[in-house]
C-alpha cells in the first residue's frame, strides 16, 4: 500500500504550532532542556536598539535546536514605524517534509508581555 503524502498546508500548520510553543517557552523552563526557551526580552528593553542582534540570534538558534523540520534559518528584525518598540520578526527557512524541501517565511511578533504570536 503506497504511503500517503502529507498535506503541505498541514504540515507548515504543524511547524507554526510548534513555533508558537518554543518561542513561548521561558528559558529554564524545562530542566532536562535548560537550553529549551527564550529569556523574557522585557529585559532586554534598556538595550534597545542595540540587542536586536542578541535577540534575532536567540530566536534562529530555538528554531534550529528545536525545530528540525527547518534548515537555513534567517531571523530578521522588522521595525514598525506605529510601534517603534515592538519586536516584530521575519523568518525565512527551508521546510523539509517527505524528502522535498521548500522555502517557507513567518512574521513573528513579541508583544508587550512577552508572548510570541506566529502567523504566515
């Protein structure tokens, strides 16, 4: 019996979800992971703008430990003129699924407390 091809829509939707719950994750949250999550970037405020790197560079790093169906990660910080603080990303990756591979991009936003929102 042949094996079925996963549907590509619900695979990139398995992908977000599993976005959404690394990038929600607090760092030390997991104790045998203590590598698993983000540090809280209301943190990081004192430093703006000069940690966007630090940050960008944490979020490709959880996506490439702890998303592997994503290769060539690239996180780039996206200003938004309306709102000069907030923490709005573009993600572009390569997605491996059922030995084919295609490019897939997010917009991940960090709101005011904390939480990530991921959306296509």
């Amino acid at each position: 019996m042949p094996r079925r091809r996963p549907d590509p829509s619900a695979v990139v939707e398995s992908v977000m979800g599993n976005l959404l719950r690394v990038l929600n994750a607090r760092e030390g949250c997991c104790e045998t992971r203590p590598d698993y999550g983000v540090p809280d970037f209301n943190s990081f405020i004192g430093l703006y703008p000069d940690a966007l790197p630090a940050i960008s560079r944490t979020v490709r790093e959880q996506i490439e430990m702890f998303e592997p169906r994503l290769t060539d990660v690239d996180v780039s910080f996206v200003p938004n003129p309306d709102q000069p603080l907030a923490l709005n990303f573009h993600i572009e990756a390569q997605l491996s699924s059922d030995g084919e591979r295609r490019k897939v991009s997010f917009e991940t936003v960090f709101a005011d407390d904390g939480r990530a929102m991921v959306r296509r």
